[in-house]
C-alpha cells in the first residue's frame, strides 16, 4: 500500500486500475469505523473495478495507517482525506461510504472540502445526536449484529499494523467515545444544499439507525435515490455486498 503524510501521521491506501480502458471514473471508497478498505469494501471491488478506478484508503489509525486526529474527529479526518484525494487529483470523482465512512463522505460535502460527482451513503446517518434524529439507539459495538466472535476478528485487521492490543487498547474505546461533536451532527436542513446525485442503502432492521432516518434524508436531498433493504441490518456491506454493487453500478451507470 502507498502511504501519504498527514499532520497527525500517514494514510496508507491503494489505487486500483479499472479492468477496462479508458474507465468510466474514479470512486473513492470509505469503509466503517474499526474496519478496513479491504475488509469492507473487498467483496465489491471486482465489480466496481471492472470500469471505474477506485481510491481505497485505510481511516486513519485504522488497518495500515498510522495516526489520527484526536477523539478521531470525523471533520478532521475529513480534511485529511481531502487533501489524499486532492494530491491523487481524484477529488471530483465519485464517492461512497459506509457507516462513519458515510458521516465523513457527508462532511467533505458539507465543508465544502471537494466537490465529487456523485455520493453513495450505505447504512449511515446525518447525526448521532438524538435531539436531532430523535434516534435513541445506543451506538454499542456488542448491539452490533454480526457473526460470533467479530470483535475478536476485527482485531486481526489492526493489531498486526501497530501493536498487540492496539485494537482494545485504543481503536475500540476511541469508537466508544465518539460524541456528536466528534463524528456527526448535521441537521436535515444541511442536505436540502446537496445538489449532486446521492444514492442511498439502507437496512430495513439497522439497529443504529432506524430506517426513518435514511427516509428523512432522502426526502431533504434534492437529487437523491433510497433503497431500504428488507430484513437486513447495520453494516450492508458485510451482509449483502452484492446487492450494494448491484445498486451501486446502476447508480453510477445513469
């Protein structure tokens, strides 16, 4: 993986070429918080490669990157992301997040950081401020419906990159200490200003975000595109990935 210098460390990421030429584009992805771009983002990267280049960077202090912002500040890992994005000259791409992924897509929009052709939200919300979504959902990694023994697993994609218990010690109490002011707090009148295209995937049953918040940020976006998903919960990228490239290409595609 490249590496790219921040104020607080590096970013590590990776540029893949599209499998056609000329590609369509370039997608930057941004994966979750205490995953990775490989772990997230790898099962769609065959489609999605087939005709556009894609950005896939490591969050800072997460996987390969070493370093972040204090409090893991989503504003201010945004601006670093920018300046990647900005230095690869892919910041009028496309770009797609999931989950804190998607906050920090929203906040490089809202701050005006860059301005990318299209947006692609998975399994995201605009605040984790219950005053503001009315959402009272703890945000608890052991809520989080995933397979046996994931917390485990998860540390396996930092742990070898930084040290033995990196993942305990430090990226998971960061995940529990994030606030609204750290990560997202924007109101619904924010997105009525987003004018580009944004598609938005969501799991009908997300047990941290309701599926009425996705439906109340559709209805503020003016351009925007919903696909609640039945049955399925938080983090669609690990449940129904192909469903998520399937609706993702056919977004991009028009």
């Amino acid at each position: 993986m490249a590496e790219f210098a921040t104020d607080t460390g590096v970013i590590s990421f990776e540029l893949i070429d599209a499998q056609t030429s000329p590609p369509r584009g370039v997608i930057t992805l941004l994966h979750n918080f205490m995953s990775t771009g490989r772990a997230a983002w790898g099962p769609l990267l065959p489609a999605l490669s087939e005709n556009y280049r894609i950005l896939l960077p490591d969050l800072p202090g997460h996987g390969q990157s070493q370093g972040a912002p204090a409090a893991y500040e989503h504003a201010a890992i945004a601006k670093q992301l920018a300046a990647l994005m900005h230095h690869l000259s892919v910041a009028d791409g496309h770009l797609a997040g999931c989950s804190s992924g998607g906050m920090i897509a929203q906040l490089l929009v809202h701050n005006r950081l860059l301005a990318p052709q299209t947006l692609t939200l998975v399994s995201t919300t605009h605040s984790t401020n219950p005053a503001t979504t009315d959402s009272y959902a703890s945000l608890t990694p052991e809520h989080f419906q995933a397979g046996r023994n994931w917390l485990e697993a998860t540390a396996r994609l930092h742990d070898p990159y930084h040290y033995p218990g990196y993942y305990e010690q430090e990226l998971l109490p960061g995940f529990r200490q994030l606030t609204p002011e750290s990560a997202i707090d924007l109101p619904l009148s924010a997105l009525r200003r987003f004018q580009l295209p944004v598609l938005i995937i969501h799991g009908m049953r997300d047990e941290f975000f309701p599926a009425y918040i996705p439906q109340r940020m559709a209805d503020e976006i003016p351009n925007s595109e919903l696909h609640l998903i039945p049955g399925q919960t938080h983090a669609l990228l690990f449940r129904q990935p192909w469903q998520v490239a399937r609706l993702m290409l056919e977004f991009l595609n028009r």
